[in-house]
C-alpha cells in the first residue's frame, strides 16, 4: 500500500483501482486491548490529479477484543468506508476535508488504515451472553452479576414483608 508519486501520475486522468490485503498486526503493540487483527481486506479507488490523491476505501476485516464484562475473546467486525487525500503541493488551498502532505516522494497508506483501525475500537465490548469456562466467574458468595432486565423483575428482600403487609390489608377489607 505504498506508491511514489511518479508511480500515482502514471494513473492521471485514469482509473487507479486498489484491491489488496494487508495485516496491520503492529497496532497489537499500540493497544494492547486488541488480542487479535485479521487480515484487512482493501478495496477502492485511487482519483489522481496535478494537485492531490484522493483515495476512496473500503476496508473489511475484523479485531478480536476482550469482553468488558467476562474477557472472553469477542470477534469485532470492521467494515469501514474513508476517503484520505493527499496533497502533493504545499497547502495552497484550505479544504473542508482532512488532508494529508506527502511526506518525501511516497505515499504511504498503512500508517492511515492503523490510525483509522485504532479509532474503531470501542470502549467496551460485550460478548453474547454465552458463558464458557474461560470467562470471569458471574457468581460467589453474596454477589452475582445481574442485569437490568433481571433487576427490574426482582423484589428487593428487604422490602418483601412490606409487600405481605398490603396483601394483607387487602383481603381483610374485602
């Protein structure tokens, strides 16, 4: 994913097709939250002119994270779409879009997909409720781990002789 400029305007005017697959496996080492990276697949287009290169791209893939609630390896699907243009002269115009300078004589898109990789990952993930023996333990002594929907259905002990006590006044009034 990596192209000099003499390379690009050979493609001026013409259609710069881009499919490829890359492994981004350094951003592990960025964020060590990430347990794995799959191959990323490229697809797009490249639009070259005596100005910049705009790429449009589509990746696909995914990252394998730990869930936030047990750590169990959770497959997160990325399928992200970005246009990335580079300038190839000094900014001699603003653009509503972000913008690149090409640095040197080369282009160089991987450093772009780890940063936009990076920038997919959530704060927290959460696995289906699929519970296996390398999770975190849901339960022990005098706690367990409840969820909303179980909380609201629950009657508090400590509020159920309170709950007895209007059955109760109920039937004698009838």
């Amino acid at each position: 994913m990596k192209w000099t400029l003499s390379q690009l305007q050979k493609y001026r005017n013409k259609d710069f097709l881009i499919d490829d697959i890359i492994r981004v496996d350094e951003i592990k080492e960025t964020d060590p939250s990430i347990r794995e990276v799959s191959p990323m697949h490229i697809t797009g287009r490249g639009d070259i002119d005596s100005t910049k290169v705009a790429f449009h791209l589509k990746i696909d893939g995914y990252l394998i994270l730990p869930c936030s609630r047990t750590l169990v390896d959770v497959k997160l699907p990325i399928n992200v779409e970005t246009t990335e243009t580079f300038l190839l002269q000094g900014s001699e115009y603003e653009t509503e879009e972000e913008s690149h300078q090409v640095k040197g004589d080369v282009i160089d898109l991987k450093p772009i997909i780890r940063e936009i990789l990076l920038l997919e990952v959530p704060m927290q993930v959460f696995c289906d409720d699929v519970v296996s023996e390398d999770a975190a333990p849901q339960f022990g002594k005098d706690w367990e781990v409840i969820h909303e929907e179980d909380r609201s259905k629950r009657i508090d002990p400590r509020l159920a002789g309170l709950a007895k006590f209007f059955d109760e006044n109920n039937s004698s009034e009838s």
